[in-house]
C-alpha cells in the first residue's frame, strides 16, 4: 500500500474527481478526512470508503471560511496524529461572459477556487512541518495554461491555482513539504456536465468535445485520482512545482478533429 500510515484531507470530495480521490487513497492504505460542505455527499463518500474496509471521516467545511478550515485541520491531527496529504480539490464553474458576472458571482468563484487553497496551505504547513514534511496537491486544470470560451473567471483562477502551486513549491522545499498540482482536461464530472448544460445542448456539446480530443473520450475521475495518487505518494519524492497534465491529448493539439483524423487512416 503507497500510502499506509498517512493521513490525507480532501476537500471537494462529496463527489466528482474528490470523490474518487478519496476512494482510491484510501485504498492504498490513507486515513481520509472527507470535506465537502454538501453533507450528504460527503457522508456517502465516507460510507464507500467504510464498506470497502477504509478509514474515513467527515468534515462539513465551507472552504472559504478561516476558522472552519482550520478547526477541521486541527481536528484531522487530533483525530490521527499527524497530517501528512493536503489535497485542495474544491471548485466551481461559472458559464457566462464577464460583462454578464456580478460582483458576487466573480468573489464567490475566486473565493472557492483560489482563496481555499490560500487558507488550507496556511494551516496546514505548521503541521506538515512539525512532523518533518509532507505534500500539498491542487487541482488546477488544462485551463490554467490555455483560455476557455464563456469561463473567463473560472479561467483566471486556475491560472492563479497553477502559479500559486510553483511559488508555494519553492517557499515550503527547505520544510520538505512537496506542492504540486495536477491539471485535469475534459472530465466526466458533475461540474463538466452543469457547463455542458449551461451551454444549451449538452449532448452535442459532449460529442463535439470529445471530438477534439486525441484520444476520443472524456476522461474519468479515476484516472485522475490515480495521477493524484501518484503526486502524493512517496513515488513522486523528487517532484515538487509540477503542472501534471491528464488531458487525453488535449493540449498537445493545435488543431484536431476526431472525425477528419479518423478518415485520414481509411
């Protein structure tokens, strides 16, 4: 088991890419700290985790508020001991052109992707450093190299997750703690499916997309657990200030279209 005897906290992971996360830690032998402010969700996550013989608990956080993060930190290590995974998973999108975004809107969004990984690393490092080290991952996205039709706030903030992730790396080496982020393309997640849907017809929307990807498909959040999995695995000891890219191609692509590609060899 890669990750036995550690302790991980991740948050986002009611469902989608968190969820699957979770699952697959535990798997390798993590005790999990489950946060999602959805607490249903983030119960049936600790439930599958439980039902298949893993250590989970959860913590009904909202992210973007310093003293819930730092109570279920501090509770994390009072519960276990130690803390030895931060994977700041948490993200929302919004479909809409910025003259369309009001003040709000552009807060909420920089407040759950950018801000909550500010206040997690601050709490977080004292403890990591305390026991010797330990590793940050975020989840960044393709778009944090790239723009995105009618996303530009979702856009600047991965932007911001990415460049954060490479500043944080070089701040908190000497502490041995790793940070690194992994960078998912299109993912068949509850959030992708709501920007589908935002956008009018979400199956055309999907066929059209997965067109443009070399491999054809979206990707799961079980292949992106697994290179998460990998990031925060001692596997991964030399790695820190990496943009871990799953994308299926994607950003390799100038100009690809699934349906000329697939002439081309016949």
């Amino acid at each position: 088991m890669r990750l036995r005897g550690k302790v991980a906290v991740i948050t986002g992971a009611g469902r989608g890419i968190g969820r699957a996360s979770a699952i697959r830690f535990a798997e390798e032998g993590a005790k999990v700290t489950v946060v999602d402010i959805r607490c249903d969700l983030g119960e049936e996550t600790v439930q599958r985790i439980r039902d298949a013989g893993g250590e989970a608990h959860h913590a009904c956080t909202d992210v973007t508020k310093e003293d819930e993060v730092k109570a279920m930190l501090d509770d994390t290590v009072a519960r276990w001991g130690r803390l030895d995974i931060l994977f700041n998973n948490a993200g929302i999108v919004a479909v809409k052109f910025l003259e369309e975004m009001s003040e709000a809107e552009w807060d909420r969004l920089m407040n759950v992707n950018v801000k909550s990984v500010f206040l997690a690393v601050k709490h977080a490092v004292g403890h990591m450093r305390k026991q010797g080290g330990g590793t940050i991952l975020n989840t960044a996205s393709i778009g944090s190299f790239v723009g995105q039709f009618k996303t530009p706030a979702y856009i600047a903030s991965k932007g911001a997750v990415m460049l954060l992730t490479k500043s944080l790396a070089l701040d908190y080496a000497a502490d041995n703690i790793r940070v690194n982020c992994v960078c998912p393309g299109v993912v068949d997640t509850p959030m992708v499916r709501e920007h589908l849907e935002a956008s009018g017809d979400a199956d055309a929307r999907a066929r059209e997309r997965a067109a443009r990807i070399p491999l054809g498909r979206f990707l799961t959040s079980e292949e992106i657990a697994q290179a998460a999995l990998y990031l925060v695995s001692d596997e991964a000891a030399g790695v820190t200030g990496v943009a871990h890219v799953v994308d299926g191609g994607l950003l390799a692509s100038f100009e690809y279209d699934g349906s000329w590609a697939a002439k081309e060899k016949h």
